[in-house]
C-alpha cells in the first residue's frame, strides 16, 4: 500500500504537471494540443516518475512525445519549484494506452450486442 505523502505527492504533482502545460510550455510540438495527464507513478523512494500522458489526436503522437522529451528539465524545474520537494523526482513521459484498449473493449461488446440482436 502506497503511503499517505506518496499519494498526496502523486495528486500534486499530476494537477502542476496539468497546469504547466497548460499556462506555461511555449514548444508547438506541445502547445494547445488535447493532451490529457492520466497517472504519474513514483519509484518507492519518490525518485523516480512516471508521467502517463494520452495525447487524443494520434498523428501528433510522435512530436508531442519529442517535445515532452526535450522539456523534461522545464517541467522537473517547475515542480522542484513549486512543490519544495528535497529531490525533484526525474520524470520519464510515457504514453497511455488504457483509454485506447477501453473504447476497443467497448466496441468489440457493442458489435457483439449487434449480432446477437440479429
């Protein structure tokens, strides 16, 4: 079980990471583009994260994630800052692919309610 401070830096660090994208990424690659920060998991000694990102369009996949990359230090940067933390955890980007698995769950279930209603 995760504890309290783990949680509660989780929660935190998910809602500056929205923000900083939101107000303060200049990059184009990233810029008022729909993505969505789904999860951030830390490493047991809070040092490590995984940042869990789902971009909605898919042909803007790869350069969202090339800005997401060269702008890990930014963000790094802005939550050592904001969140006063002793170490500022070294954040990796990954791409999310749970909401994609469940819309095809959803479909696979709807085609099937379509044949048996056949």
């Amino acid at each position: 079980m995760k504890s309290f401070r783990a949680e509660k830096l989780k929660k935190m660090t998910k809602e500056e990471l929205s923000i900083i994208l939101r107000e303060k990424i200049q990059d184009p690659r990233i810029r008022e583009k729909y993505i969505t920060i789904t999860d951030v998991e830390f490493s047991n000694d809070l040092k490590q994260a995984d940042v869990y990102v789902y971009v909605h369009n898919k042909e803007e996949k790869d350069a969202v994630f090339n800005g997401l990359k060269s702008a890990t230090k930014f963000f790094q940067e802005e939550i050592g800052k904001k969140l006063k933390l002793r170490y500022t955890p070294i954040l990796h980007f990954k791409e999310d692919k749970t909401l994609d698995k469940g819309m095809k769950v959803i479909e696979i279930l709807n085609k099937i309610k379509d044949e048996k209603n056949n």
